[in-house]
C-alpha cells in the first residue's frame, strides 16, 4: 500500500512560529510515506523538551513519556515488539543530558532504533538554559558569563558507544534530511541522526552556517558512501587525507586532481575517518559533514534476543510451566 | 542412647561462607519434606563479598525448622548448631537454645582460628559457657581428608566436601534416609560424577561416624509427620517462586513475559531465575540502570506485554518516575521490591518492611497503585500471579512487596496446576469500537482500554502529560484534571480484593494482631503459642494493602485490644489510621535485619493484652 505524507500527520503543531521542529516534522511525515510502514506498525516514543511533543502530531502509535527515558522505554517496546518500527524523539538536553546514559546503552546494545536527536544546542521548554551541546563561554540564563564547560559532540559520544550508523541534516534541508531518515530506517540496529536544527526564540542563528541552502553550499559537504568528498558551490573543493588528519583541496589546483580525493566509506568497520568527517566544522576551517557519516551492518540487541530464544527453545525439553516444574526435584507426600 | 520423638526441631548449619553451609541446608531440608516433615528454612548471608577466611563478618548461615505439625517460620532458636569454624560458634551461638546440641569441627579451632574469631583463649568452650557434654566435637577436617585420600582429589577440593560430613552427622542425629541426599547430590552434579560419589562417600562417612560415636550424643531425635496433605512438592524460595508466578501468569493470559531489571540484592534472584527460562520465550533485558530497568518494562508494556520490573528499596526510588508515567498511562506493569533494610544502602541482605510508605506514596501527584505484600516463600508464587493479573485487567502498576526473609527462605510447595487458576482477562480494545475509540474511554469498572500497537485503526499516543478525558488530547484545563485524577483514584479503589480473614479466635479474641507480608509466619506463630496458653487472639496479616479489603474496618475495629506489628517505625499503622476513622492501635516495631523472634512477640502482645 502506498502511503502519503498525509497519512501521518495529525493535530496543530504548537511550536513556536519558524522552529525548526515544523521543518523536521514535515520531512517525517514525507520520509515515513516514501519509507511505507503502516501507521499501526510504527511507535514514536519521546522523551521532556520542545521536539519531545512531536509523536502528539504523528497518525501513528507513540509515546511522549519522561525527561531523557526515550531511549529506554523505546529499548522494550522493539525488544518486546521486534515486528514495530521504532522512533525515538529526542532534543539536546533529553538525549544528551538526563538522557546520556540510555543514549550510549542503545548504541553499544544495537538495538533497531531510529534515534533522532534534535541539536538546537538549548534548553527550550525550560526557556533558554545552556544544554549539553552548547559551546564552551556560551552565555544563557543560567550561564550568564558564559559557560566553563566543553560540550558534547553527538557524532563522538556514538561511535565511543560502539555505535554503527551516524547521519546529520539540517532541518530546513528537507531532502536531505528525509535521505537520512529513509537510511535511518533501513539500517539495521541503532540509527543516531543528528538534525541540526535552530530555536528561533533561545538561540537564533545557532547553525547559520548551514541553516539556509546558500549557506549550506559553502559550508557543507554531503557525504555519500562511495561517492568523492567534494564540495563547495561549484564543487571546487575537495578532501584528502594528511598524516593523521584531513586537508582541504583546490581541484585542479597544484596539480590536484578528482583522483586524489578522498571516497566516502559509510560501511567502514573502521571509525577513525568517519570520526573525522563527523567532527569536521566547529568553527575549524573544515564543512560541516550532512548525510549518512557511517552505516555498518552489525547483530542488532533485538534479532540476538529472539534468536537465542528460538536456540533455547530447541535445546530444552520444557515449553510450558507445567512442564517447567517437572525440571525440579519432587517428592510426592502420600496420605 | 535414646531415640526420642520431637514435634519439631530446628537445625543452624554455620560455617564460613565458603563452605557451602547453604547447600548442606538445603539437601536436609529436602530430605525432610521429602519424608512429609513441614519445613521453613532461612539462609542468613553475610554482608561482606568475601570476608577474609574464618573471620568473624565471613559467617554464612542456614536455618531450618523442621516439623511432624505445620511449621510456619525458621523457628527462633536452633537445637542444633553445626559450627564449621571457631568464628562460627562465636557468631551464631546466639542463635542457639541453651541446651541445643552444637557440632563442632575441632580442626578448625586451632591457634590461628581461635585469634581470627578473637578467643581469648583456648579454652573456647569456657570463653562461651558451653557445657561439654552437649557438644560433639569431632576432628571433621582430618576424617574427611582420610575418607577421601584415596580418590586423587586435590586438597581444594576435598576441602569442598566437610560440609557434607556434617550433613551426613545431622542425618544421622535425626535418623534420616540417606538414599534422598544420594539422589539429590547425583542429580545436581550429573555432569560431575566424581564430584558426587566424593560427596556421597562423605555424608556416609559423617552419618557413620555419628552412628559409631554416639556416647558423645544425649539423643537421637525422630520426628514423624502428623498430617500429610498428599502431592507433589518441591523445595521453593520466595525469589524463585515469584519468578514461577510471573511465567505463569504470562502462560495463562498468553502474552510474552517481559522483565527489565538491574542486578540488586536481595532481588537479583528474579533476574537470575527468569534468564534462565528463554524456552517459554520470557524476554530478560539487564538494563543499564534501575530506571531504564523500569522504563523499559513500560516500553514493553505499551507493546503489549506481561511487563515486570524487580528491585529493591533503592531501586523504587529510581524507578518512581517511571512507575508515575505507567500510572498517568495506565498501562500494566508489575513492579516487584524484595524489601531489605535501609535507608539508602543500608542493610542489602538483611530484611525490613520499610518500603510500604515509598511504594504507596512515593511519587509526584495523586498517584495511587495498587499495593500487595506476598505472606511466605511459597505465597510468592500466588501473589506474583494475583499481581499480574489486576496489573493487565486494570490496566495498573501494581507494587508487589516481598523481602529478603521470604525471598531467601523456602517452603515446601505442593506443585500448582494452573487449569485451577483464574483466566486473566486483559480489557482489549474492541474492534467494534474502532472509529469512535479514544484512549481514555473506560469500561464500567473505570478500566480503560488496551490498543496494542499493530492494530489498526486505533493508533493512538500516551503520555506523561495530562489527557483529556474525552479526546486523549493533552489538555490542560482545570476541570478535566480535576475528573481525570478522580477517576484514576476511583480506578484503583474499585479493584476487588478478598475480604481479610481472621484466623485464630475471630469471634472473641481479646487482642487483634495486625500485621502485613513476609512476617505472617512469625505472628501466626505466636498467636498459637498465645492460645496454647489459653489466651484469646486472632490474626489479621494484610496481603492486599491498597485497595484495603472492604471489610478491614469493622476487622480492625472488632476487638478490645490491636497490635500492628511491623519490621518498620508504624508504616502499616499509619496507613490503617489514615483509612480507618478512629483506628488508634498499639504497635511493635523491630528493626533489626533479621525476622522477628516468636518469644520476643509472645512477651510483648501478652504486656498488651493484659493492660
């Protein structure tokens, strides 16, 4: 049966006006139609935040529960229910913050997920504090002179948690972000998407360099598995590697050529280069990487759950409580 | 040499917590219930991981009640102590009757042993005031090393067999079969022959060694079964028994059990015991923490699961969020906490009631959850079972309390057929009503409907926000929550619940004790002592603590004098008072880590009594 984004919408959003939860809301409804699950086979579970009310506006079944537990309430839905589809909703601070420790246990278990964080680098709900992934000195109600902490870099926090797939978009960036959710849901295991996306209210401007589609053109590479690292508006630049690091080229520029420069690898069981795509841009010189950074089939947490059960199934010769108190030793009591 | 007939005894097998005291208790259990004898038995644990070897915080025990009557607690003092080690005998003596005869293994009391247990002396016999006439003291170590020098085995694990001699010594005291201790040792180390002729060649030795020595002994006990209920038994741990109850309430509404749970004593036995049953398809996730163990459980639930959680007191207080967001949802799950001593870290393998207060209230908001406490190791099964079920039919969380006395203790337990279990009924939407459904429609008991996910038509979103009533939209308005919180109260007070039964002299007691959970066998205990010596007292233990059973006020209110008796500050008495109007009880409270002491109960409900 074929879907339309229709299929999945329901009520009135009630973000702000220019939220870029609006733009993402609308490339999920547009990515689960071209993806074709039914809406009763789909669970959207969130957590506490503004992106944390998204599942009220899916057609779909769903649950926005407590601050930062998505993860784990989204862990025993599929492990319970393998045949649903799962996305979990979460923002900066659920995911990354009260939510850190779920956040890293779904990535190192693989359990089939589509983990979508929303990045708006803010505490929205709560209006305007510094969150987990707000650079250091930035100043916000409850930092104000600025904070002395280092944050989190998504992209790093999952592949140290073992994880297998990293992907990145903008909100506003409505193919590209629909392209990592459809790869999102085909990758099997725990699918981290990082959406960068702004609060026009408590942080305006937080991802201006990539926020609009003239800006993305200078400072954004997409990265496709097999496909050379090129960008800029005529894609005249080019990445290579250089000693441990990566290197902007010129193409055609000191004897520069296509042959030179570096082919994206998603399926790489190796990390280190796809590390490296993933931090590329924080005010470094370097684009900022958008598409699928990394995508390597490994066992998912659910399938193992199932399949060990099926081996027990076979080995042992009980099936049923009855026959589950005949293993123990008995003495019968005669009258 | 005598034989004497008792109607009960109870044996303390003590050692240091290497020398497998548990197993060496368990095998003379079974082999008594295997002969009809009622038994309670209660492993006592020390707190340290591994205590420096023969010291005194090293001491392992395991407590067993044995009797020709219905016995219904570990008894408070043993007449027999089986000491492995000088640090044994200077701990557990107190455990012990004046005249209980103590079995001692003189090789581990030398020099050394003596100064690790803080003797004084040698003279370790005077240093305790033991009469040696009731002891049987017995080179154990060196007999055991003798009988099995000719196998090969090394010395570790020669060493690993004393406490069978031991066991064979007490089978002996009490004239019992060996043949059920042989098969039971073939049977646990099938895959270890070796292992188990060694050990059985031991407990002969032990029982040969008691038959030929007996001049040492004053008696040899008998202790013959009066009434027998007939079937099939096994030997069963509070924990176990509440893991069987969940799988079998799982099999009878036929959903897939599902339990998310975070390594904690003394409630890891559950976690444990489930993993190990995959070939009934139960689902075990240990989860990175007690919250996700609980937030995972309600992932599961709201897939359509027999959905439990199991912890203890600390894990409550990290699970009471989540547990908050299944009642706001109203989606089942069973939160299971084996109880032990707190607060925070407190006492991990020692037992208290102190959760009652944290479970019934613990949480933001109105927050009511049904409440249950299971009675006895064996109950633990009936309980999980009865708890499953209002979780799935009401559409609830349900707290189930145990604790660390019934969890670790066991009790015989006469083989269930679930065919005599009532069905559980799960409230599945309707498909008749798709279409005009929403979440929060309720049946006419106040029970909304369950949609599993997977069915169409009834997509619908839950959550932590408050719903409209009508719509299942998030909705802030003042009246609608105002209804909303009135209708999850009426929900939970609706749940029908048997009426508590008084037992003991319920029409003309003079004093009522009121108790609740795991110390039921203490306080029937001491009720019938009291009524042997002619006083009038009845019993009320509470089993379902919230809704409170509908006759609980006229009970609680029926007779001259009420104790409520608790291993906490009054939590249950509270509670009582709060729902009883005019409810003013006396109370005895113990917190000690340990089940009360039916002397000690007998001694305050008489102060009681006669006032």
């Amino acid at each position: 049966m074929a879907y339309s984004a229709q299929d999945f919408k329901k009520g009135q959003p009630r973000w702000c006006p220019g939220c870029g939860d609006h733009f993402f809301l609308a490339n999920l409804h547009k990515a689960m139609a071209e993806i074709g699950v039914a809406p009763k086979d789909i669970a959207v579970i969130s957590g506490i935040g503004c992106s944390s009310r998204l599942p009220h506006y899916m057609a779909t079944y769903g649950m926005n529960t407590i601050h930062g537990r998505a993860a784990a309430i989204a862990t025993g839905c599929k492990v319970a229910n393998p045949r649903l589809t799962v996305w979990q909703i979460s923002g900066d601070g659920d995911g990354l913050a009260i939510g850190g420790n779920h956040f890293i246990h779904a990535n190192r278990r693989n359990i089939d997920l589509n983990m979508i964080l929303l990045n708006n680098r803010i505490y929205g709900l709560t209006k305007g504090q510094y969150s987990p992934t707000s650079p250091r000195g930035f100043v916000s109600k409850s930092s104000p002179y600025g904070t002395v902490e280092d944050p989190f870099r998504p992209a790093e926090l999952c592949f140290g948690a073992r994880g297998h797939f990293f992907a990145r978009a903008v909100a506003t960036d409505a193919p590209g972000t629909v392209e990592v959710l459809k790869a999102a849901y085909s990758h099997k295991g725990a699918s981290v998407c990082e959406i960068l996306q702004n609060c026009v209210i408590f942080n305006d401007g937080c991802h201006a360099s990539v926020y609009d589609k003239k800006e993305r053109a200078r400072n954004a590479i997409y990265v496709k598995h097999g496909q050379p690292l090129v960008f800029g508006e005529n894609s005249e630049y080019g990445l290579v590697q250089d000693g441990f690091g990566l290197k902007i080229v010129e193409i055609g520029k000191d004897g520069i050529t296509m042959e030179d420069v570096l082919v994206h690898d998603a399926h790489c069981e190796d990390n280190t280069l796809q590390l490296k795509l993933a931090m590329m841009g924080d005010g470094d010189g370097f684009p900022v990487a958008l598409g699928v950074i990394r995508d390597v089939e490994a066992p998912t947490y659910n399938d193992a759950v199932e399949a060990q059960i099926e081996e027990v199934k076979a080995q042992k010769k009980y099936h049923s409580f009855a026959e589950l108190l005949e293993t123990n030793d008995i003495w019968e009591v005669h009258n | 040499m005598n034989i004497e007939e008792l109607s009960e005894v109870v044996v303390r097998f003590s050692g240091d917590s290497g020398d497998g005291m548990q197993l060496a208790g368990n095998i003379f259990s079974t082999i008594s219930a295997t002969v009809g004898n009622s038994i309670s038995t209660f492993p006592d644990y020390p707190a340290d991981i591994r205590a420096p070897q023969g010291s005194l915080t090293g001491v392992s025990g395991f407590q067993v009640h044995i009797g020709a009557d219905k016995v219904y607690t570990p008894g408070d003092l043993c007449d027999v102590l089986v000491a492995m080690n000088a640090a044994a005998l200077k701990t557990q003596l107190k455990y012990a009757k004046s005249n209980a005869t103590v079995i001692i293994d003189t090789d581990s009391f030398g020099p050394k042993d003596l100064e690790k247990a803080q003797f004084q002396s040698e003279d370790y016999l005077g240093e305790m005031c033991i009469d040696p006439d009731r002891v049987i003291s017995c080179p154990l170590t060196t007999m055991v090393k003798d009988c099995l020098a000719d196998t090969g085995m090394d010395n570790k694990a020669v060493m690993k067999c004393r406490n069978m001699f031991a066991l064979g010594l007490v089978c002996w005291l009490f004239d019992r079969d060996l043949n059920i201790a042989f098969n039971f040792l073939r049977e646990k180390f099938a895959r270890k022959p070796n292992i188990a002729e060694a050990n059985i060649k031991v407990i002969q030795a032990g029982y040969d060694y008691g038959h030929n020595t007996h001049s040492s002994a004053h008696n040899v006990y008998r202790i013959e079964t009066k009434e027998k209920v007939a079937g099939r038994y096994m030997d069963i741990t509070g924990n176990k028994a509440t893991a069987y109850g969940f799988i079998a309430a799982a099999e009878k509404a036929g959903l897939k059990l599902y339990l998310g749970s975070y390594p904690i004593t003394p409630a890891t036995d559950v976690l444990h015991e489930l993993s190990k049953h995959k070939s009934l398809g139960v689902t075990t996730v240990q989860c990175e923490d007690e919250i996700a163990g609980c937030a995972s459980s309600l992932g599961a639930s709201f897939a359509g699961a027999l959905a439990v959680t199991s912890t203890s007191g600390p894990g409550i207080c990290l699970k009471s969020e989540a547990m908050n967001l299944a009642v706001i949802m109203e989606l089942p799950l069973v939160v299971l906490d084996v109880q032990r001593g707190g607060p925070a870290t407190g006492l991990p393998t020692k037992s208290e009631q102190t959760d009652l207060l944290q479970v019934l209230f613990g949480r933001n908001g109105d927050s009511p959850m049904p409440v249950m406490a299971a009675l006895s190791p064996t109950d633990c099964f009936d309980a999980a079972y009865e708890a499953s079920k209002i979780a799935l039919e009401h559409m609830t969380p349900v707290v189930l309390l145990t604790d660390a006395y019934i969890a670790n203790g066991s009790g015989a337990f006469k083989l269930p057929d679930l065919k005599e279990y009532p069905a559980i009924n799960p409230p599945y939407v309707p498909e008749e009503m798709k279409g005009t459904w929403t979440p929060y429609m309720r049946k006419e008991d106040g029970t909304r409907y369950w949609a599993v996910p997977g069915r169409e038509g009834f997509e619908h979103i839950l959550g932590g926000l408050e719903k409209d009533d009508k719509t299942g939209a998030i909705s802030t308005n003042p009246e609608n929550h105002d209804l909303m919180t009135r209708k999850r109260q009426a929900k939970i007070d609706a749940i029908p619940v048997p009426d508590i039964v008084v037992e003991g002299d319920k029409d003309d007691a003079d004093l009522l004790i009121v108790g609740f959970g795991g110390t039921y066998g203490h306080l029937r205990a001491a009720m019938d002592q009291m009524r042997n010596d002619g006083k009038k007292v009845a019993l009320a233990q509470f089993r379902y603590i919230n809704p409170l059973p509908a006759n609980a006020a006229e009970v609680l209110t029926k007779y001259p004098h009420v104790v409520v008796a608790e291993q906490n500050m009054g939590q249950l008495a509270g509670w009582l008072r709060m729902k009883v109007d005019g409810f003013c009880p006396a109370q005895y409270n113990e917190v000690k880590g340990q089940p009360f002491k039916v002397a000690d109960l007998v001694k305050a409900f008489n102060t009681i009594i006669n006032k």
